[in-house]
C-alpha cells in the first residue's frame, strides 16, 4: 500500500483534564459548554474531571455528567491538591495531546490557537502551550490587584527562575508525547505544579511557547492575595531549591538537558 491509498490518520485525541474543587454551581455548565465547543471543532477527546476533598455536591455532579456523557470521566483523589490533581489527571490522559482548563477558567479559542502551534513543523514546535494573562495582546478583566499580582509573580519567574514565558498558571495544551516524563518528575503540588511543568520542561531544553488570552473567569477568585502571595514566595524558594540554578546565567539561550529535569 502506497501512503496515498493509506487511510487517513484520525486526528490526535485530545484530554482535557479539568481539577474540581467545591464547583457545584458550575461544573455542570462548565462541561456541557467544553464538551459541545469540542464536539462542534469535530475533535476526538476526552474531557477527565478529577475532583478531590470537595464539601459540596462536585463529585455527585461530576459522577452524573460522566454518566450521561460518553467522552467524560471522573477521578476523585482524596486529599484537596489542586497541583496533584493535574499530574494525576495528566497521567491518567490517554490522548496525545493534554489540556488544562480550570472549571472557572477556559477559552476554546485559546485551545483553537495552541493546536495551531503544536501542528508545526518539528523545529518549532512547543512541548507546550501556555496562556498568558501578561503577553502582549493579553486582555486581563480581573480586578487590578489580581493583575498586579500576576505581574509580580511572571517578573519573578523570568529573574530568578530564567523561565522564558511570562505566565504559568492557568490554561496550558501540552504534547504529552514529549512531557510526560517530566510530569512524573513533578514533586509540586498546589498551584506551584504549573510553574514547576514549566520550568522542568525548559530545564529538559523542550520548547515552551505562549499565546496571548482574554481572560473571563466564571466566577471570582476564593483565595485570597493575603494569603496566596506568601505561599507562593516560600513555594518558588522551594522549587529554586528542588530543581537547582538556572543554567547559562550568563544568558545563553535555552537550557540543556539536565538534571532539573529528572532530578528534585
Ligand atoms: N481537584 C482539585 N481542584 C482544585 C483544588 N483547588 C482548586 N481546584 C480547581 O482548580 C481550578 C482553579 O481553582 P481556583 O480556586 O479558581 O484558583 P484561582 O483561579 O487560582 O483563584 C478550578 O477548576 C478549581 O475547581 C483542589 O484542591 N483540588
Ligand atoms: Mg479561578
């Protein structure tokens, strides 16, 4: 048989893991709104929810959706860990390609752009997508301290930690035929996972790319900056501590495979 009379490849699955957290009032809609959005572009997919520690209907309602929709899963974890959430769901994805959206936050153009970069030829290829809040085009509609906050934290990344992107957390589509090694490499949990996928991946020298997005959360934040900021700090000392230096301080490009990726 020629390549030609070969029948075509079914496009790459996708596996859209989504951490749930106490979201009664909206995972429902959240899922609908995914699954339709998905089914609509003709992709092949899975959606997994995985759901830990909540106190309120979520894993009913996640139960439910998963039974009345043949794409969806559900995968409950016991201890609340929004970080170990993701590895856990990441690992779990079948698909090729991986998605993260939060039950709050998700934009399927954002998901329409990523796919674009992650079908490019082999040298420009990213290992993952992320969604900035800060890149140029970005259109933020959180309140002004949250944005500030943002700024604060991707400045800090960029310094200390070297990592090329200016924003970590939040929407990301991943190759997880190249990452998923580095997933399992992840020891982060809470919302340092993000931050720690992206830093290991450059560490391992894999391309991380960004896309500007319009962010539309569902519904406002529940931590509080009081609270998040200090954790963070004490989070990104421990990941500096964990991973090590950042090679080529003096400023030489993207690092080499090392043992940040790995290692920790
Ligand atoms: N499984 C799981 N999901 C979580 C946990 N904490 C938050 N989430 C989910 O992670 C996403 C982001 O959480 P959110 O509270 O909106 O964080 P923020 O946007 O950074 O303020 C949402 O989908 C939450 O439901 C957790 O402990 N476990
Ligand atoms: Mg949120």
């Amino acid at each position: 048989m020629t390549p030609a009379d070969a029948p075509p490849c079914p496009p790459p699955l996708l596996s859209v893991v989504m951490p749930a957290y106490n979201e009664a009032a909206i995972l429902g809609a959240t899922a609908r709104e995914v699954v339709d959005g998905l089914r609509h572009r003709g992709l092949r997919f899975e959606l997994l929810i995985v759901e830990n520690g909540s106190t309120d209907g979520t894993p009913a309602i996640a139960a439910r959706v998963a039974a009345a929709v043949p794409e969806v899963a559900t995968h409950s974890l016991r201890r609340a860990d929004y970080g170990e959430a993701l590895r856990a769901g990441l690992l779990a994805a079948r698909g090729e390609v991986g998605v993260i959206f939060d039950v709050d936050y998700f934009d399927l153009d954002f998901l329409d752009a990523a796919l674009i970069r992650l079908a490019s030829d082999a040298a420009a290829r990213p290992a993952v997508v992320v969604g900035s809040k800060r890149a140029p085009g970005a259109r933020d509609g959180r309140p002004w301290h949250r944005r500030a906050a943002t700024a604060a934290f991707g400045a800090i990344l960029q310094t200390a930690l070297r990592i090329s992107v200016s924003d970590t957390h939040g929407m990301k589509v991943i190759d997880l035929s190249v990452l998923r090694p580095v997933i399992r490499a992840c020891r982060h949990g809470r919302d340092l996972f993000d931050t720690e996928l992206v830093l290991r991946a450059e560490r391992a020298g894999l391309a991380v790319a960004e896309i500007p997005v319009t962010v539309r959360e569902r519904r406002p934040s529940r931590t509080p900056l009081w609270r998040r900021v200090p954790r963070t700090l004490c989070g990104l000392l421990r990941l500096r501590l964990a991973v090590g230096p950042a090679p080529g301080r003096g400023g030489h490009g993207p690092a080499g495979h090392g043992p940040g990726a790995t290692g920790g």
